[in-house]
C-alpha cells in the first residue's frame, strides 16, 4: 500500500506552513510490552505537519499504549522516537511537550470551578507584580481570545467551564493545545459522547487545524467520521500496524476488515417469532425533570424497542423512571397488566425490570469487585447458604455466564474495573441474565465499545428478546438504532414525538421526530 | 375624684417598680472554677451558704465549658460584661494569663483561689499553698515509713502549678529520710489511663513500697489497682484530698492519711471576702496578698468526724 | 490473613521483642494480662467503629456514648440501686436507640456522617454532664454487687473482656467477609450509586451499620465504667473515637470505604495499646506518651509502605524479565 503525500491545503495566514513535508516525528520500531501482553510490536510511524491520521483498532490493539508513549508517561522497550531528526530512546512527559504533543482525551482534564482561561494557562499561568506573583487575567484572557475565535468558539474566555456543553469543553482542551504551541493534537474519541449537530463543528475545527500546519491523529470507532477527516488512517490489530490506507483508499468496509481481520456484516436480525405481550407499560408518567409532559410507552416481549432522541430529550430519565431510581410523579407502572409500585431499585429488580445503565464503570459495575462478585451482587442470597455466601455457587455462576457471553478475562476473580469495556459490559449483563429478566433497558449500550464487541451484543440483545424478554434499548448512535431495533420510539424535551415502524426507518425520519417535527409517511403521538 | 384615684394608682405603680428595679441592683459575686469534679462541689457549698449570709448580694458559681484557661478568660469577660462585681477564679492556667487577669482586674476586683497568679493585678489568693500541702504529704509519708522507702507518685497534669508544688514540696519535706520519689506518672485526667499507670507501675517497678495520689482522682484508682492486686496494706499510700474512696480506704487502714483541702472555706470565706472588700472593708487583705487557708491530715483516728462534717455542710 | 495484616504483626512484634529485650517484665503474666484487658476494652469499639467505616462513613460520637451511658449505668446501680442486668440492658437498648437516630439522620435526612456523629460527641457529653450535674458518678466506697465483677474478672488471668474481644471479632469476621450483609457492606463502601443500581437497598446497609456500632460502643462503655469504677462525664474517654480510628485506619481501612480487615483492626488495637504499655514500663516521662504512639506509627506505616513498593517494582522487574525471553 502507498502513502498518498497530503499537502497541506490553503496556506494558513499566521502559521508558517512548510512547503517540503517533511515528518517532525518519526516512530521506528517501536515495542512494548507488559507482564504477559506485547502492547506494541515494532511500530513505525510517520507523522508530518497538517496531516490529519485516523488511528484506528480494536481495544487492546496498542492505540493507547502508543498515546502513553507518544506522551512521555510511558517508555518503550525497544526502538527510537525521532523529533526533529534526533532520535531518542524515550521522551518524557516535559520532552513530549517541547516537541509540541498535546492531547485531548476522551474523559476531558479540565476543572469545571475554573473559566476558560483559567483552564487554558493552569500551571503556566502568565504573572505580574513580580513578587506578589499574582495571576495577570487580563493577559490571559487576551491570549485566550484569538485561539477561541480560529477555533469558531461561541463563547468567551470568561465563561465558566461548568456552564459549557461536552462541545465547547473540547474545544477548550484544543484552545490549551493551541496555546503550547502543539505541532501534534491527539484527540482521543472526541465524537463518542457528541450530539451529532456537535460532530459536524468538530471535524470543522479539524480543518482549521489543518490548515494551521498542526497534524491530528483522530482515535476513533466512528468509521464515517474517520472517512470524511483523515487524510490517512492507520490500523492497528493486535500491537501491530496491519493497514495503512491513502484517502481515496478509505471505506468502512475496508477499515473493519482490516481491524478485525475477517468481513463483518452488520446487518439486521429479524425477530424468531411477533412480539408477545405487554411485559410492561407506562401510562401517563411525569418524571421529575419533564413534569409536564405524561409519558406513555408499552414494551412488549420478544421486541427490541430502540428509544432515540437528542441529548437531553428525557430518555435516560424515563429509564431511570422505570428503574426505581428516580420518583415518578403522576400515572402507573403495569407489569403484566397489574399496576406496581417501584420504589427503589430493589422494587423493579424483583419485578423483573433490569436496566444496564449509561455510566459503565459509575453505576453499572463494581470496578473493584472481581467479575463473579459483581455477577452475583443483585441476586446475592442465592449464592448463599445460610446468610455466609458460597464462594462455589458464586464461581460456578461465573463461569458459566463467563462462557454463555465469551467474556475475556484472565479468571472471574479478576478484579473488573481492569477489563475492557466491552468485556465491562458484558458482566453487567451477565450479572442480570443470572437472574430471570422479564424486562431489559439498555442505556447507551455500546458506547466506546469496538466493533466485535459490538457486534457480540447486539447478538445477545436479539437472543434476550427472541426469548420472550422485553428489550428497550436507548441510543444515539443512528447505525445502532436503525441495525438493530424492531421498532422506534423518538422522545423530544419529555415526551414521545413518534413511533416508527420498519418501513418507516431512516435517519431523516428519526431526526425529524427528535427535533419535534412530524414525520411524512408515519404515525404521530401527540 | 375619678382621675385622682387613677392617678394615685399609677404614682404607686411606678414606686412599686422604682423599687423592685433597685432590688435587682444587688451586687453580684463570681466564683469562677477550672473543671468539673466533687472537688469543687464543696467550693459551690460553700458559696451557697455565705448567699445565706449575704442577702444583699447575688453569688454565682461557674463551670467553664472546657478546663481551658482561654475559655475561663472569656467566661471573665462576659460575666464582667453582664454586670458582676467582682470574681474569684480558680485558673487553669494563670502563669499565661496575666494580660487576661490584668484586663479583668482594671474593671472589677479579682481574686484567686486553687492556683495564684501573683505578677497580676489580683487583689489576693485565697487557698492552700500547694507547697505546704505537698510538705504535710511528704512529713505524713515520714511518719509512715520510719525506715524509708522508695515512692512514685501519680497524678494528672504534669504540668500544672499546682501539681509542680505538692510535688515539689513533698520532696521537700521527704529529704534526708531515706525515702526517694522516683517518678511521677502523669493521666491527663484519663480515669482509665490514671488506673493503666498504677497498675504498669506494680508490674515494672516492684522496688516501690509507697505511692503518693496528688490529684483527687488519683488515690481511688490506686485503692482499686492495689486491690485487684491483692496487694492492699503492702504499699504505703498517702493521699490528697477527699474522694469517698479515699476516705474508705483511709478508714480501713489501706492508706495512711489523705491531705485534704478545704475548699468549702475557699467558696465561703471567698464570698464574704468579696462582699467586704466592695463595702470598703480592706481589712482581710494581708500585705502579702496570700491567704492561706491551711490543709489539714486526716487519717484513721479524725476521718469519721470530718466525713460526718462534709455531709452536713453538702447536705445542709 | 492478607499482607498488609501480615505487616502489622510483623511491627508488633518487633516492638514487642524490643520492649521486652529493655525490660523483661513486658512478658510478665501480671503485665499480658493487664494489656490484654486493655486490648479488650479498646478493641471492642474499634471493631464497631470498623463496620461504620468500611461503608465510608465515621463516628465521632464514641468517645462521648462510653462517657454518657458509662454515667448512666454506674448511677443506676451505684445511686438508684437498679440490678445490674437491668441496668444493662437499658443503657443496650438506649446506645441501639442512639446508633438508629445517626442511621435515620444519615440515611434518610441524607445529612453527612461527620456532622451528625460530631453533633453526637457534643450532645452526649454535654447531656453526660448535665445528668450528673458535672459530678463524677461512682460507687460507694466498699459495695460489691453479685456478678458485676464479670466485666473485670480474669479467667485464668485472662481478662473477659479479652474473652468477649475474640468472641466479638469472630463474629465480626463472619459477618463482613463471609457474609451477605458482610458484601453489601464493602459493595456500598466501594460505590454506594453502583450499590444501588444492583438492587441493594443501601439505606438498610448503611443504618445496620450504624446501629451496630453503637451497640458494640455501648458495650463498651459498661465495660469502661466497670475498669474505672467511677465515671467522670467530662473527661471519661476522651478522644477516644480517635483510637478507634486509628486501629481501623492501621489494620487497612480506607477512610474513604469499601476496604477493610477484621484482623487488621484487631492486630491495630493490639499495637496502640502495647505502644501506651511501653511508655509506662520503659519509665518514658508520662508526656511523651502520644508522642511515642504517633512516631512509632508512622515508622511503622511508612515502612510497611516502602516494602509494599519495593515488592510491586520487584514483580515488574521479574514479569518483563520473563517476556523479554
């Protein structure tokens, strides 16, 4: 495969762009390993100014380690890291940021009892009064400005971080790379937690970063967005560089291949048998955060009802509703055709009722619990006899969910919070398929999750609800929702704008109904 | 004839209040103390009684919230502040609270009592001399042990005046009798603690054939370690002051004799000092500014008859 | 018995082996025997303040429970002549009363830990010493009451609050590391959000917690009472909350929750109180007592720490030894 050599485009107007693109930073043969796992096998790497690289693998395939390298925190074992033409064996996390590496991580650094130009210049901030050392704000603001504006920031230096979206925060952590001069700016998942209006002003940054002479290595499992910004990707399989493909040579098809190693079709799976019966319906519910809107929604079994809306739409809050976690206030719960009063968790678990949350490692798992301890939490006083919990009947269950989802990890009393996200997820399900679900709510299920991981739940959802449970499955990832739901649902601001049938899935109808607009060909709900 | 009644009425209402007003004027005494124990039960007492032999006046007893001198100081202040008179004080601290007892000392007369603070402006002490205390302890223990002996002492704050001048003055008075104080092992007023030392003291150091309690707690938990020792009557034990243990064991013979203060004639003759001193009357002030109120040894023979007079002064 | 526990006997031994080589009569049966009622006595409240801890919580509110219901108990039977069992048995139920107040403050009035047990130091001994008027409440001279000695009889020289120390930690032990509630406990002190999202009502886990600990401190407290026959309310184990926390915090609990040994507790009471020992029996001026304690600690923690490091490099060194090959 060959290099396509991207020139940089327009000549941005303040940096000076150089004419020959040359690589400033140069990986060659670069390995890695910890105890028992070769990170990175022998990677080389090119990296030269204004160039946008996608850098794309399954978890656990090295990006990470790369990054740690690439950012001084960790050293490798073996080859160079050439700056500037002089080779060194490792950097440091100060020689990293002299060579003008910078990051954006996908869990932003920023401190939210700061603005924005507090955030940008914390630790270097610029001083005056001699002695007395004190912050000089008006020059930071004033530096602070210019870098918002070539970013098409709308807000301002003063702005305090907590009251920006996860967008404009990002575009703060880009601001303090700006402003260290960075050559290199890794962004690492920047697009999993965005709005897609948010996306769009995203890959328009990454432009200008481009045009400024700045490279960008873009991490991601957002195949479209790695096909509309890169100019190369790289793939990375198993700590090894397995694919490097030029912009014309880019498709989606192409890349999962590359990154798993076999062709995946992500196709939809229909339903075994109709859906049955009403598991359980809402009628007329207020939640505490949209008291004005009376939500009704029934969830049959064996269906998979995709719930899709824009951030903020109330569908985490209704699942939290159905869940017990949160009151409602106004109408019933029916759970086969009985009004039930869930107040608590504990209430909708012995009913049945399941929810896998949206925060993972927050609420869904016990990061330092092992996998079989977090398996039999819910449902504990079975594993024990007399009130003293078997350590068999816990492991027994462990292993044999560990096997029923293919869950990777060393022994089930590894401890969970150091498995991957995917395989996180999985526990999470498994601790609930040890129990009898009647009902499953899936909060974002997906998320930071690679495509065989992926791939592996949906499977299970459609298994789950082939066997008669119900599954509501909340998401705003369009593939998802369009791939793998029977039917959808929309919510705006509170309430449920539409339902869709198959014939009727699209992006433009589900967007339409998430902005609140009816849809052409399609039932409304008031 | 109507208005005139009215009238008469009020004039009469007025006087009535002009008067009950001045009988609130009443001069107010204070006596302040440094910590909650029995010990100063007898000090309130005392007070209670001179208020029966005071009418004129109003005599108050105060626990700080916390033995702290600081807190005492400011109990001062406001107690200034809401009008009284003059104060006696009970310091647990005057060697660092000069400035404080100074302030107070320029707007009302200050006395003190228990621990003194002679570079103040305090008017005069009223108490035991905490040396001469100690010196009655240590010529008991002479007496005690005509052969001699080796003693550690146990007391509560290592650092306190008052604890500085018993002991100081026990070994003075034991010099030269063939009796050594060995050591003194201090509880920061921890009962427990206080109990822990004497029994650790039993067990590391079997050469001591005599203890001394110089707090009032102290000699109980001696009492109480010595018997689970089984070991009562083995070790001389001299005392002070007048825990109901204390007394008991005295009776039994355990100890030798306790040096008790008198701290019912600190809060009584406190009070009535006070009270002439604000009429005018200087006379009981000696030039020294000490006033000693003396210690007195109870033992065997004398301690029915001084509980029976701790009772009736209590009770009464 | 994990490493970290494994270290604190280490330290304890070392420092036992050291006062006993500066003065024999450490090992003297009179001197064991007078630590180990000690042990009993402090270890009881610590493994109570344990189970509050491990769901990140705290009680400041210890000390000042022993000196309130030590008050109550001694006055009941020494002043009112109420019978011992009795008397035992309210100052139980009134210390259980007590532990549910914090648990419903804290748990359904969502109000924090600190504040309400702090609130507690200050209300009990206050009321402690309103109760008996800031008087000191004892026995009178001479009584003897049938079968209160228990609490500070010796079996064999063995003390029985050493007795009920073992049979207490037991207990204990079962329940936090065997036991259901034992997981719920360490579940809610490791994420309390994640806790409840699995279905465990935390509310309950959280209150028993509390509950349990003031029942234990009660305990105590009559035990206290008993070893120092009269109880003054205003110094009556003062700051002694703060033992309790140290054993915890020396015997691997987290401050923060979720981690946490009963034998680490244990093996932490043991050494405070041997620290406290060797003070008196070393002939070290009274006033350095705390002083001793804190040093010897943080030698001790600190060395602990080093080798805990010292060993992680160890395994990385070796593990990247091995797949180097």
């Amino acid at each position: 495969m060959t290099l396509s050599q991207s020139a940089t485009g327009a000549p941005a107007p303040a940096a000076p762009a150089p004419a020959a693109a040359e690589p400033f930073l140069r990986l060659s043969g670069v390995r890695k390993s910890y105890p028992g796992v070769l990170a990175l096998d022998g990677l080389d790497l090119e990296i030269r100014p204004g160039e946008v690289i996608g850098l794309v693998g399954e978890n656990g395939a090295g990006k990470s380690t790369l990054m740690k390298i690439l950012g001084g925190v960790t050293t490798p074992d073996s080859g160079t890291i050439e700056v500037d033409g002089v080779p060194y064996a490792a950097l440091t996390v100060g020689g990293s940021l002299r060579a003008g590496i910078a990051f954006v991580h996908q869990e932003l650094n920023l401190f939210d009892n700061l603005d924005v130009a507090a955030n940008v210049f914390i630790g270097r901030e610029p001083r005056h009064f001699g002695v007395l050392n004190l912050v000089d704000t008006a020059r930071q603001r004033a530096a602070v400005l210019p870098l918002l504006e070539q970013l098409g920031a709308n807000f301002s230096p003063d702005t305090p971080v907590s009251k920006l979206s996860l967008a404009q925060q990002q575009l703060v952590e880009i601001a303090k790379a700006l402003s260290q001069d960075a050559r290199l700016v890794i962004l690492d998942e920047p697009t999993s937690s965005l709005p897609i209006a948010e996306t769009e002003k995203l890959l328009a940054v990454i432009d200008r970063l481009r045009a400024r002479g700045i490279a960008v290595i873009f991490v991601s499992h957002r195949l479209g967005e790695i096909e509309r910004a890169c100019d190369r990707v790289v793939v990375l399989r198993d700590g090894r560089l397995v694919g490097k493909l030029a912009k014309d040579e880019i498709s989606h098809d192409r890349l999962v291949k590359l990154m798993i190693g076999r062709e995946l079709k992500v196709i939809y799976a229909p339903p075994k048998a109709d859906r049955g019966a009403v598991a359980l319906a809402a009628r007329d519910i207020r939640t505490a955060a949209y008291p004005h809107h009376a939500v009704s929604l029934d969830l049959h079994g064996g269906e998979i009802l995709g719930l899709a809306g824009l951030v903020g739409s109330g569908r985490t809050e209704l699942a939290r509703a159905f869940f017990g976690i949160d009151p409602i206030y106004g109408g019933t719960l029916v759970s086969n055709g009985k009004p039930i009063r869930i107040a608590g968790a504990r209430d909708a678990v012995e009913h049945g009722i399941f929810l896998v949350p949206e925060d993972r490692k927050g609420t869904g798992i016990l990061l330092d619990l092992s996998v079989a301890e977090n398996i039999s939490l819910p449902n504990l006083t079975a594993y024990a006899v007399a009130a003293l919990v078997s350590a068999e009947r816990e492991r027994g269950q462990a292993e044999q969910s560990r096997s029923q989802l293919a869950i990777k990890v060393p022994t089930v009393d590894t401890r969970t919070g150091s498995l991957s996200g995917g395989n996180q997820q999985k526990v999470v399900l498994a601790k609930w398929l040890a129990m009898a679900p009647r009902v499953i709510i899936f909060d974002e299920p997906t998320r930071g999750i690679d495509i065989g991981a992926k791939s592996e739940i949906y499977r299970l959802m459609r298994a789950l609800a082939d066997s008669g449970v119900a599954v509501l499955m909340i998401s705003s990832d369009m593939e998802e929702v369009i791939g793998v739901s029977d039917r959808i649902a929309v919510m705006h601001e509170g309430g449920i704008s539409g339902m869709l049938e198959r014939d009727q899935f699209s992006e433009e109808n589900v967007l339409l109904l998430a902005v609140g607009k009816p849809v052409g060909s399609g039932r409304n709900v008031q | 004839m109507k208005h005139a009644m009215t009238f008469t009425a009020l004039v009469a209402a007025s006087l009535m209040l002009g008067i009950s007003a001045q009988a609130q004027d009443k001069q107010q005494l204070a006596f302040v103390v440094n910590a909650a124990s029995d010990f100063w039960k007898l000090a309130e007492a005392g007070v209670n009684k001179a208020q029966e032999e005071l009418p004129n006046y109003e005599v108050q007893f105060r626990y700080p919230a916390q033995g702290t001198a600081a807190l005492q100081n400011s109990l001062m202040d406001d107690l200034v502040a809401a009008g009284t008179d003059a104060i006696m004080i009970s310091s647990a601290d005057p060697a660092n609270s000069i400035d404080a007892f100074n302030r107070i000392a320029a707007q009302v007369p200050l006395f003190t009592t228990d621990s003194d603070a002679p570079q103040s402006d305090r008017i005069a002490y009223l108490g035991s001399s905490n040396t001469l205390a100690g010196v009655q302890a240590g010529e008991e223990m002479v007496k005690a042990l005509p052969d001699g002996g080796k003693c550690m002492g146990f007391v509560g704050f290592l650092g306190a005046d008052n604890a500085k001048e018993r002991i100081a003055g026990f070994k003075q008075a034991i010099e030269g009798h063939n009796i050594e104080l060995v050591d003194v092992r201090g509880d920061d007023v921890d009962f427990a603690r206080a109990r822990t030392n004497v029994d650790d003291v039993l067990v590391a150091n079997p050469e001591i054939t005599c203890m001394v309690g110089f707090y009032s707690y102290n000699p109980p938990k001696i009492y109480e370690a010595l018997q689970a020792a089984g070991k009562l009557g083995q070790i001389t034990v001299v005392a002070f002051d007048e825990d109901p243990v204390t007394l008991g064991a005295v009776r039994e013979g355990s100890f030798a004799s306790t040096v008790v203060q008198q701290p019912y004639e600190w809060g009584y003759q406190g009070m009535k000092l006070m009270a002439a001193y604000l009429e005018g009357d200087k006379s009981g002030i000696p030039e020294d500014g000490l006033i000693i109120v003396p210690t007195k040894v109870i033992n065997a023979e004398n301690v029915d008859e001084f509980e029976a007079d701790l009772k009736a002064k209590i009770g009464g | 018995m994990s490493k970290k526990d494994t270290g604190l006997l280490v330290l304890i031994l070392v420092v036992a082996a050291g006062v006993y080589l500066r003065n024999p009569l450490f090992l003297s049966p009179n001197n064991i025997s007078n630590t180990a009622n000690l042990i009993g006595l402090f270890g009881l409240f610590s493994i109570a303040q344990g189970f509050v801890i491990i769901t990140g919580g705290i009680d400041l509110s210890s000390g000042s429970m022993i000196a309130l219901l030590g008050v109550l108990f001694v006055d009941l039977v020494g002043n009112k002549g109420v019978p011992w069992p009795i008397a035992l048995v309210i100052v139980l139920i009134l210390g259980i009363l007590l532990g549910l107040a914090h648990a419903l403050l804290i748990t359904r009035l969502k109000m924090p830990p600190f504040v309400v047990t702090l609130c507690g130091l200050l209300i009990y001994r206050g009321v402690a010493r309103g109760y008996t008027g800031d008087a000191t409440a004892g026995f009178p001279f001479g009584s003897t009451y049938p079968g209160l000695d228990f609490f500070t009889a010796r079996v064999y020289g063995v003390p029985t609050s050493l007795l009920l120390l073992v049979v207490v930690a037991v207990i204990a032990w079962v329940v936090l590391h065997r036991s259901v509630f034992g997981r719920y406990l360490f579940a809610v002190g490791k994420n309390e959000e994640a806790a409840r999202f699995s279905g465990i009502r935390t509310n309950l886990v959280i209150g028993a917690a509390y509950v349990i600990c003031a029942a234990l401190t009660a305990l105590s407290a009559v035990f206290f009472a008993m070893y120092t026959r009269s109880v003054s309310p205003s110094s009556q184990a003062n700051f002694y909350e703060l033992y309790a926390i140290a054993a915890a915090v020396l015997g691997g609990f987290s401050l923060r929750g979720g981690e946490g040994s009963i034998i680490g507790v244990v093996l932490g009471a043991i050494l405070l109180q041997i620290l406290q020992n060797l003070v008196n029996l070393l002939g070290i001026p009274s006033s350095l007592n705390f002083a001793v304690m804190g040093t010897v600690i943080l030698i001790g923690v600190l060395v602990d720490q080093q080798l805990g490091v010292y060993r992680a490099h160890r395994r990385l060194v070796e593990a990247a030894r091995e797949t180097a090959d």
